[in-house]
C-alpha cells in the first residue's frame, strides 16, 4: 500500500515550509495515510473487541456474597460414599453466548467425591493439559484422559508427567436453602473454567 | 472473429499475457514430476468453487451450523458430492502439498535465486494449514468441536500472547456463536484471500526464474503448452476422480453436534495431524510443558524448512545433502508417528468403544433430524439431549451398571471392570427386560433369571449369617415361592406349551414395549413392531387371572399372590400391599418408574429389597423418564447400530465358578 511509503517520501523530500509543492506532498501523504489508518484502526478495535471486552468486564470485581457465582447441583452430599468412587455431575445454568442467553443448559461437568473425614471435593472434568475430558477409570481407579493420557489420583494430583498441574479443583459449599451449613443437603459449586497447558492454575 | 479478436486484444493485450503463460519454456521435455504444483492450483480452484456453494447454505451459530450442514449433507441437490468433495480436496491439498514441497528439496527448487518464493510457498503452506484448522470446526460436530479446542489450547500455549491469541480466535474466552462467526470470516475470507494474493505472488516469481529443470537432456525442450498442459491436466483428473470417489463411497462425516457438557472420548485431530497428536503423547515431551512440545519443536522444525535456502548458501552442496537427508527424516518420522497413533488407537479398547458411541449419536443425531419433528429452533443438540435411545445408555452406566448390566456392558458397550478385572454383575442384566424372553424366563427359570444376584456382597453374608444359624430374610432366587410353582413339571408339559406362550405374550403385553408418539396424527400412522398378538393375549390373560392351565396347574393362577396382576398400576400403600411383587403392568414405564423411586416398598421387594432407592435428587424426574422411555423401547425406532451383545463374552470371562445367569444369557441369545 501506498500510505506506508508515503511519510518516507515526504520525509525525504522535506522541503522549506514554504514551498507550496512540498506541502501538497505532506498534505497528500497524510490523507492518504489516514485514509488507510482510519478504517484499519476501525477494523482492527472491532477484531479486537474479544480483548478489549475481556479486560473490561475483568475490571469490576465480585461482590463478597458468599453465594455469588455458584451454582446449586443436583447432587446431595448422602449420595456421595466417603472415599467411594468419583461421581460426575453436569452443571446446569443460564448460559450467556453473545446474543443469546440459554436458560437452564449444561454448562460443564465436573467430579465430586468425598473424601476421608466428610469432606466433599469437585474437580473441573476438563483436563489441564490441553482441555479434553477427564475420565474416571474403574479397573485402575484413577482419572484419566483419553487424549494424551493425562492421569491423577483420586485426589486430583498428577500420576504422570503428561499434565502441566493437578487436576483443577472447585470451590464448592454444603449448604440449606442457599446458605452455606456444614450439615446441610445442597451442593453449591462454583463452576470455572481454567487456563490449560500451563502450571499455574489461572481463571478464563 | 478476428477482427473481434483482434479489437479486444488491442484494448487489453491478451494475446501476449496468454502467450506468456501458455508457451514457458520446457527445458528437457514435459514431465509427470513436474504436475504437483498445477494439481495444487486446481485443488484450491475445486475448494473455491464448492467452497462458496457450501457458503450458500451454511449458518455459523452454535444452533444453526450443524443443523445447516446436515441438511447441506442430507438434503440439497448434490449436498454430500459438494460437501464431500470440499472435505477430501482439503486433505488432498495437505497431500499433494507435502509433495510439492519434497520434490522441491531433492529437485534443489528452493535454492538462490528461487528462495524468496521457497519462502512465500512455506506462507502458503501455513495459510492451506490454517484453513484446515478452522474449517474442522465449522460442522460444530463433537469430532470438530473438541479435536479444535485442543488447538486452540495449544495456542494459549504460545509465549507472552498465547491468552490474547487464543481468546481472538474463539471470539472470547469460551467457544460460542462467535467462535464460528470469526472461524468462518477467516476460512472463507480471510485465508483465501492471503492465499490468493500469495500464490499470485508464488506464480509470478515461479514464471520470473523459471522451471527447476531436473534432467535438461531428458528430452527435447518443449512449451508448456500443450505438452505440460497435457500431463498437468491428467494429474488434475485423477485429483478430482480419487476426491469424487471418496465423497460418493466414504462420504464426509457429520458426528453428533457439539455439546460442552457431554465428553468425547474419541477427539482425534485430522489424521495429517496424527503424528503431532502422537508426538505430544510422549511423555518426556510432556515432561518439558505443552509450549515445547507443540509450538517450539514445530517451529524449529519450519525454522530449519525456511533455513534451507541459506543452509545450501553457506554449506554449498553438503548443505543441500544436509537438506535432503532433513526432509527425508522428518517425513520417516511423520510416517511413524501417524502409524503408531493409528495402530495405538486400533487396539485400545477403550477408544474403540468411545468411537463407536460417537458414531451411534451421530448417526442418531441424523435420524432424529430427519424425523417427524425435524430439528427444534433450539437447535439438535437438544434433539441429542431429549432423546431416550442416546440418553438412556448413559444414564445407566452412570446409576445402574454398578450392579446390573445390559446385555453383559455397562449400556454404553463397555465391559464393567474392577481392580481384578472384568466385575461379576451382582444384579439382573436388563439387557432383554420386559420382552417375551425376559418373561418367559422369570415364569419358568425364575431362580436361573436372578441368580447373578448371588454375586452380591449381601447375598453372601446372607447366607452366611443363615448358616450359622440366623434368621434372615432375604431374597433367594433358590428358594423363592416362584422358583417352587416354576418347577412344576406340568408347567414345562407338552400340554401347557401353547397356554405357557399365551401368558408370556399377555404379560408381554402388560409391560407395552415400544415407542408412543405424543403427536396425535403420528401416533396414528405409527404401527408398533414390538406389539403383542391380541388374540393371544387374551388366552394369557385367562390363564394368569383364572388359572386356565390344563393339568395340575388348573385353577392355580399368577393372582393367587400377585393380586393385582392385569389391573393398572396403582402406587399401593405398604398396608395395602398383598406381600408380593406387584405385576400390575409390570415391565411398563410407570411399573418401572414407581419401582426405581421405592423397590423397598411393600408393594415391591419389601424388606427382601437390596436396591437402593433413587431419589429425585439422584436422577431427576427427566432423566427418570428418559432411562425408563429407553428400557421399554419408547422412542423414535432407530435403524442406528447399536452396541453389541456382550453376555457371551462376561459369561465367559467370569468362568465356571461364576455360572450364575448363563442360562438368562442362552435365553437372551436366543
């Protein structure tokens, strides 16, 4: 394109400002280069819109409602059996995708179990190494995953070196009615989604 | 005409631009090695001419792009020839340029003063890579969503701006409608237009220094025209016959649409990718993070590509040996990587099983699309998600096969195993529930059809704890009531065998196999295969409530004990219950779903029930529907292969120590 060019060319030409020739030629040379940068810039902000989006919305940080963000499974603690096999849950809430907002669709799965002492822990089902889904495997009773076999204990820690981290834990919170109690019969989990192929574990 | 001719080529010059292309120098003759280039310039013609009808039809949004090539697939005129020939051309081009490229090596064509559009043929290589990528995804299939998302992953993996790049392409930081939109802007946009612009560039550099001329004394020197044209159109024709052939006999593959919420076990990349997939399996590659293995090995791999050109300048022709020897490793390893990741996936069990489940949805998919309802406006992922035949098997592995089996799997065609191996079901295999055999066999061989059960941890310590003389109430197919009136000769009598069939058929009958369309008009057009014969019913009917046996089972009927036997089903009470199963419409969907919520109902098992109950909670009420809508054959028929029978094979491997339920296997086998 011309416009890249052309400041060098005024530039060189650089004339005294009093030649009218020569500001014809700046004059030429910034117009046609605007006429290049302004619907380049135009076009450019609105491919970058993804970006630009991200760090806006990153901007306004949560609120400290103890509930804000979660989202109550189907599942109750009594059906899960202390240090028994991971059960898999599918998360079902509003979804928004750009125009449109699906009310009540699964957005994700993950995998519960409880561990020795009570505790109930949830794992992202999406593989830290490369996103794909992590399954439970009965006869070796670990987690693993079907495309570079990834694999994790039942603790969600890494048994090989083929993943970057362990297993992506979630904060998850028993509850009644919608508040947070130790005894109560709700699940409420706080469904994320994380950077994959890299060691640390980072929110998307 | 030739003044016409003449006219024209006076306002534009044609002649001597056709000139100029048709009749270059061919020194030492036409050639068969030198056609790669023109196959490539016609495969990416052929993509551009399907590519813009396909475009005519496609919708990119996550409700729309499946739904759209599936009706561009199944449905328009010459849809799987065009679809099918954009799909096999693309690989085509994967192939043909891997060609090019070698014989580019070994023929030298990359060296001074051709570098320069070595280096713009490298552009293209990446750009026809690139067009791959994204049209992977735009199907929205689960094959293209998840095979995808690992690339997309890996980009994330680029140093410094690996997060920005990633979430630029999928349009945010998830795939969605703008995933699609933004992946169909460059693959039908974008991408071209660079490779348009590059492949001018490529051309016109190629014409400026001319052929690579391999072996000058091969023959007389000749013009491209019509020698090479020949030979280069031959080529063409064999591109396009093989790339027609596979669209007509293999057929582009549609999988099930894309659903985030369920896994995919089987995402494989394309298989020109294969060996990279492979090559990221290793695990001491792994070892040293994703960013080494799939963007710093690749890139110092094209590095060393694009260093060739100065590699023979600085080295000379040692350099160009070096080059050789570098194209000719890289493509060994290439062959294989891709041979082991094909062998490595063709005996792993478990990704045989996930293939075929991917298969079966998808095929399903389609058959539902096809069906009355045709696809819903939210989209046939919700046909998927709705759908008894595709959600049935699932929620059975996932809540049942602990203790029972279907047909020997766990209902997605997978064996059950435990630390030592494959597990002994310790319930009944539901395989065949509800249809004549599985009546037959509780009527006559009921402490056979149950005895898988004898497995059960419970069992054991039952009989056990009976033994050392305790008093236990357990459920014992030995020793049941049932077991005692089946072993009655006279019931397995000659006399018997036709009033034997009639109540098997009535009881058939009761438990209404089958699927039962809720629209009015397609549940009158729709004839039922799995219907019982009423005449016989009527027959069985008589001898499950009036005893109509001949011989010493006269008068002795089904509703001595099981009272409510041919009445509808009615949740009774625990005080109302008669101290039997209750064989109202036993077998059916509303037998099934009272059972499933409180087998340990007196109206049930009572207190010889072992299966816990299932709550709400634990299987909703939708999914209830859809496991109870599988077991009793309530969906659209579907001619989709369905897993295999596996009874056989856990027989088998459960050896003779385990004999319980081989006979219930013989009756399934029939």
């Amino acid at each position: 394109m011309s416009d890249a060019e052309a400041p060098e060319s005024s530039t060189s030409a650089d004339p005294p400002a009093v030649d009218p020739p020569g500001r014809r030629e700046l004059l030429a040379a910034v117009l046609s280069f605007l006429l290049g940068a302004v619907p380049a810039t135009i076009g450019g902000l609105f491919f970058l819109d993804p970006i630009l989006r991200r760090s806006k919305a990153g901007g306004s940080g949560g609120g400290d409602q103890t509930m804000d963000g979660f989202v109550k499974l189907d599942i109750t603690p009594e059906n899960l059996v202390e240090e028994g096999s991971p059960v898999a849950s599918t998360v079902i809430a509003d979804l928004d995708d750009a125009w449109n907002r699906f009310k009540d669709v699964p957005i994700g799965s993950l995998w519960l179990r409880r561990q020795q002492g009570g505790e109930v822990v949830a794992f992202n089902s999406i593989c830290p190494h490369l996103g794909c889904s992590i399954n439970f495997r009965r006869g070796e009773n670990d987690f693993h995953c079907p495309c570079h076999a990834s694999s994790f204990d039942l603790d969600g820690g890494t048994t090989n070196d083929t993943p970057p981290r362990d297993m992506d834990s979630l904060e998850i919170i028993v509850a009644t009615d919608g508040r947070p109690d130790p005894n109560g019969t709700e699940l409420w989990v706080k469904y994320q989604n994380f950077r994959r192929g890299t060691p640390e574990k980072k929110p998307i | 005409m030739k003044a016409l001719i003449d006219w024209f080529d006076h306002r534009t010059g044609f002649k001597e631009l056709m000139h100029e292309a048709l009749y270059e120098r061919v020194p030492g003759g036409a050639r068969w090695r030198y056609v790669w280039g023109s196959t490539l310039v016609f495969t990416f013609t052929l993509q551009v001419i399907t590519g813009f009808m396909l475009w005519s039809a496609y919708s990119p949004s996550t409700r729309t792009a499946w739904e759209s090539v599936y009706h561009i697939q199944h449905e328009l005129t010459l849809g799987y020839m065009v679809r099918g020939v954009h799909h096999f051309a693309a690989q085509a081009m994967v192939v043909l340029m891997a060609i090019h490229l070698v014989q580019v090596v070994i023929d030298g064509a990359y060296k001074a003063p051709r570098e320069l559009n070595f280096w713009l043929g490298l552009v293209l290589l990446q750009i026809v890579l690139g067009l791959s990528l994204t049209g992977y995804l735009l199907p929205w299939d689960q094959k293209g969503y998840y095979a995808t998302q690992v690339t997309t992953n890996i980009m994330s993996a680029t140093p410094l701006v690996g997060d920005q790049v990633q979430t630029l392409a999928q349009g945010g930081t998830e795939y969605g409608h703008l995933t699609l939109t933004r992946f169909f802007a460059m693959h039908a946009g974008i991408l071209p237009t660079l490779l348009v612009a590059f492949l001018a560039l490529h051309i016109y550099v190629f014409r400026r220094h001319g052929l690579t001329v391999h072996d000058e004394n091969h023959a007389p020197e000749t013009t491209f025209w019509p020698d090479q044209v020949l030979k280069d159109a031959v080529a063409c024709l064999i591109v396009l016959a093989v790339v027609m052939l596979l669209a007509i006999f293999k057929g582009a593959e549609l999988s099930a649409p894309a659903d985030p919420s369920v896994k995919f076990d089987a995402a494989r990349p394309e298989w020109y990718f294969l060996f990279l997939f492979r090559f990221l399996h290793f695990e001491v590659i792994n070892k040293m993070g994703v960013t080494f293995g799939a963007i710093i090995v690749p890139g110092i791999i094209m590095g060393v590509i694009t260093m060739m050109p100065l590699i023979h300048k600085f080295l000379g022709e040692f350099g160009h040996t070096l080059n050789k020897a570098f194209i000719w490793i890289l493509g060994a390893g290439i062959v294989v990587l891709t041979t082991m990741a094909i062998i490595e996936d063709r005996e792993d069990d478990t990704h045989q099983a996930a293939l075929a489940e991917a298969h079966r949805d998808g095929a399903r998919a389609g058959e539902l699309a096809a069906g009355p309802d045709r696809i819903p406006v939210d989209g046939a992922v919700e046909l998927l998600r709705r759908d008894p035949f595709t959600q049935g098997p699932r929620l059975f592995a996932k809540h049942c096969a602990a203790c029972h089996r279907y047909n020997g799997h766990d209902g997605r065609g997978t064996m059950v195993v435990d630390e030592a191996g494959i597990a002994a079901p310790t319930a009944a295999d539901l395989g065949n529930f509800g249809s004549r055999d599985w009546m037959r066999s509780v009527v006559v061989d009921y402490a056979n059809h149950f005895s898988w059960q004898k497995n059960a941890t419970w069992f054991k310590d039952a009989q056990q704890a009976e033994a050392s003389g305790e008093d236990v109430t357990y459920l014992n197919p030995d020793e049941s009531e049932m077991a005692d009136w089946a072993d009655a000769d006279s019931l397995n009598s000659a006399d018997n065998a036709e009033n034997l069939t009639a109540l098997v058929e009535f009881l058939y009958a009761e438990a209404a196999l089958g699927y039962k369309p809720l629209d009015d008009d397609e549940r009158d057009a729709f004839s039922n295969p799995l219907a019982a014969d009423a005449a016989l019913v009527d027959t069985g009917r008589a001898v499950a409530t009036e005893g109509a046996w001949t011989g010493d089972l006269e008068g002795s009927s089904c509703v001595d004990c099981h009272t409510t036997l041919g009445e509808d089903f009615v949740a009774l009470s625990d005080d109302d219950a008669d101290g039997y199963p209750t064989l109202a419409k036993y077998g059916s969907a509303v037998w099934l779903k009272d059972f499933i919520r409180s087998p340990g109902a007196a109206r049930h098992y009572g207190e010889k029930n072992q299966m816990p109950a299932y709550s709400p909670q634990q299987l909703r009420d939708h999914e209830l529907d859809l496991l109870v809508r599988w077991m009793t054959h309530d969906y659209l028929p579907s001619e989709v292969h369905d897993y295999e029978n596996r009874l056989t094979e856990l027989s088998g491997s459960l050896g003779t120590s385990a004999g319980a339920g081989s006979t219930a296997a013989n009756a399934v086998e029939q």
